[in-house]
C-alpha cells in the first residue's frame, strides 16, 4: 500500500473534486477513477508547461517527462511516493552544498489568480519525500504562465503526517473514513515569482 502525493490532498480532506471517502473507495476498487478531460489537457500540454517555466526562470531542470524520478519514503510506518515534473540542483553563495528544488506544473483550463489550497499538501509531500528546500510551481496555459515558489518547512510535514496516517490506518483496515471537518492548512512561505498576464 502506497500513497502518491497528487493523493494527500483528497486523503485528508482538502480536495473539492475528491473527498477522503471517494479516494477510499478509489484504492480500495469499489469505484474507479474518473477521467475528465482536464485530466487529458494537463497530459498533452505537460511539457510545454516545463519548457514555459525553464524559459521564464532561465533554468533547465533534469528528470523531466519521460525521465522523471519516482521517490519512495516509508514514514509513519507507511510507503508514501512522489514524482516531481523537474529537479534541479541549484549552487548558492554560502552553501556548502547545492540546494535541491523541484518543479511542478498544472495546466489549468482557467489561470488562478493563487495556488489552489488543494495543491499544497503535493508540494509539501514533494519536498519531504524528494529531499527538495523549494518547490517552482508552474501555471500554464496556451495565453499564461505563472510561477510561485514554495520554501518547505518540516512543520508542513508535522501538520499534515498525522492527517496521512489516519487515512492509510482506514485504509489498511479496510474501514472508509468518517467524514471530518476540513483541515485549516498551516503557514505557509509560496511566493510569486512570475504573472506572464
């Protein structure tokens, strides 16, 4: 049993379009998933939504569309997995050791003005689960593109482990969730950085 990070959100509680109960039901075969065409969209237009935040950055990433990198963390008593869209390792003055930053891009049908709440709980799994200090989350569409950068804290992590190990404690059970009132996410540093509009 192994939770992905595109998944943290709808298991504990902060999806709009996924509830922590239709994810249990997802895992556990009783429903499948459903395909919408936005799903399709972000698919196709995955890579050039990577090529647009290189572009505004002026930064390459590594491990990008077919060579991304899978990550796995056993925490909790749990195997939990991300893939970021990029890696890059990034030198800086006064480090000894080069900063290690992801990259995550949504095409969205409609730009947002902020990060969707939802995404957050994939960035802070990100960072935890691909060692990374910072993630650029990218918004792209064919007239757009938006760049904010996430700064992890391992706060993040201590505020959402315990909500995780509720959900995969149900899950291992074979026991659907009760419903719970929505979690209020923690404070949190993600900065604009580029508003192609």
């Amino acid at each position: 049993m192994k939770l992905t990070s595109s998944r943290f959100a709808a298991a504990i509680g902060l999806n709009p379009y996924c509830s922590r109960q239709a994810l249990f039901r997802q895992l556990t075969g009783q429903e499948t998933v459903p395909f919408v065409a936005a799903m399709q969209w972000g698919i196709d237009h995955e890579m050039d939504a990577v090529g647009g935040a290189e572009a505004f950055l002026g930064m390459m990433f590594n491990y990008t569309g077919q060579d991304q990198r899978h990550f796995v963390k056993k925490l909790c008593g749990y195997e939990f997995g991300t893939t970021p869209d990029g890696i890059r390792e990034r030198i800086e003055v006064g480090r000894l050791a080069p900063k290690r930053v992801g990259l995550e891009v949504k095409c969205p049908q409609k730009m947002w003005d902020d990060v969707p709440p939802h995404y957050v709980p994939q960035l802070i799994g990100q960072a935890k689960l691909a060692d990374l200090q910072e993630i650029f989350f990218s918004a792209w569409t064919p007239d757009e593109q938006k760049v904010w950068l996430y700064s992890y804290d391992p706060a993040h992590w201590d505020w959402m482990e315990p909500l995780l190990e509720q959900f995969m404690e149900n899950w291992e059970a074979g026991t659907e969730p009760k419903r719970q009132k929505k979690p209020a996410l923690p404070e949190l540093s993600i900065e604009m950085l580029i508003d192609s509009n």
